[in-house]
C-alpha cells in the first residue's frame, strides 16, 4: 500500500487529476516568495521600489500560505501572488512623497513594530564584517 498510493486515493477524482508531485505543484507558486521578490531585493534598490520589495516580500509567503486554505488552484494562487507584488510596486509609488536626496531612514510616521519589521527584513545589509563605510 505504501508503494503505491492509488490503491488508498484512486477512489477520489482528485488523484488521477492531479498527477504531478506535490512539491512541484507548490513550487510553481511559492516561486514568488523563493526565488522573484528575494532576487528582486538582493539588487539592493532605493525608494520607492525599497519599500515595494519589502511589503511584497511579507506579502507573498502570507498568500502562499494562507490561499490554499481557500482554493487548491495553482493558477489563481500564482496569480495572488503577482496582484501583491504588483499592488505593492503601485502602492509604493503612489504613497512615495520622499525625495532621492534623503535618507530612508525618514519614516517617521510608522509605527514601532513596522519599523522594527523593516529593518529585520534588511539584516546585515552594510554591516559585515570587514564592510567599509
């Protein structure tokens, strides 16, 4: 039975309609949160496109979770996943009022805990061992 899994599941429609691995079904969409927003970060952006990085990549695990809670299709999750980096790229650039010439760090009006979340998410950017000021 443990050699071959249609014997317990190949009563249900779902089985035979979903053929492929798992971990490869899940990997289509957590594509976003793996792979697109952290190389999108690792280029070290400023501004506006900074503060979409950073919303989008607490956004995308939270979908990539919590979604399929609500649908098991692959499709509408990947596409959740993109509606949040794309809304968050539209939100950063609509509610970005700072000019280049100042620092990032003139968030002023935010509260405590998501400064302290935005900075967890840059841990270590600059402050290396041996990094040169």
């Amino acid at each position: 039975m443990a050699t071959n899994p249609s014997s317990l599941f190949g009563g249900f429609d779902w089985y035979y309609y979903n053929s492929m691995d798992i971990s490869i079904t899940v990997l289509g969409y957590w594509f976003w949160w793996l792979f697109i927003v952290p190389s999108l970060r690792s280029r070290r952006p400023r501004g506006f496109e900074k503060k979409a990085l950073d919303t989008a990549f607490l956004g995308t695990p939270l979908i990539s979770i919590l979604a399929p809670v609500v649908t098991k299709d692959t499709e509408l999750i990947w596409i959740a996943n993109f509606l949040v980096v794309a809304g968050s790229y539209g939100f950063a650039y609509l509610t970005d009022d700072t000019d280049d010439d100042k620092d990032d760090d003139s968030d002023v009006n935010r509260p405590a805990w998501l400064k302290f979340l935005y900075k967890s998410l840059d841990f270590g950017s600059g402050r290396e061992r041996g990094a040169r000021k």
